[in-house]
C-alpha cells in the first residue's frame, strides 16, 4: 500500500486557526483515502500537542515521517507555510513525488 504524506500550513494565530488548518488537511486526506491510498496526516497527529517541547522537535520529526512516504500531496494553500515548503524542498531532495492535486496524484498511481 501506498503512502501519502499530506503537506500544508499548521500553525495559525489561535487555537481555532490551528484547527481550521487541521481539518483542511484531513479534509484532502480523505481524498487521498477514497483513491485506495494510506494518508499520513501530521497535522492530526499532533495537533494537541501545540506548545509541548520545542518546535524542532516537532519539525524534525515530520520531516522522518515525510521520509518514510511514497508520495506527498499539496493543501490547497501549502505555499503561506513555511513548513510545508520545506518538506517539499525535502521531498524533491529525496525524489519523492510530489502532487497538488488530488486528479495528478490519481494519475501517478494509475501508472504503478
């Protein structure tokens, strides 16, 4: 099986914008599911555990699991994270594929 790392902003100005970036990204993780597809979703993995340790902890650890993936698929508004733009930068460093769109990701599996 196949696993695909979704990437996109975390962080917000309060808890409620931490939240709406949250269910964003579960929400393109669904998509991602519904192709036949695991999804790896940082964001749920430890969205209650904002202020607890320091972020490099947390950064660090996102970028193993990105490592770990076969593919990584893009939030809509990946580009305002600065996060999200280094685990792309990560991901094209390793080749690992990257997507923006669920219809592109769709397209990649079809030819595996």
């Amino acid at each position: 099986m196949k696993v695909v790392y979704v990437a996109g902003p975390f962080r917000g100005p309060t808890a409620w914008d931490i939240e709406r970036n949250v269910r964003s990204a579960e929400e393109l993780a669904f998509e991602v599911f519904q192709l036949g597809v695991m999804p790896m979703i940082p964001h749920a993995n430890t969205r209650w555990f904002h202020g607890q340790g320091p972020d490099q902890f947390w950064l660090d650890g996102t970028l193993e699991l990105l490592r770990r993936c076969d593919a990584m698929i893009l939030t809509a508004d990946w580009k305002r994270s600065t996060g999200a733009r280094g685990e792309r930068a990560e991901a094209e460093r390793l080749s690992i594929p990257v997507f923006e769109t669920v219809d592109e990701l769709a397209i990649w599996l079809d030819r595996k």
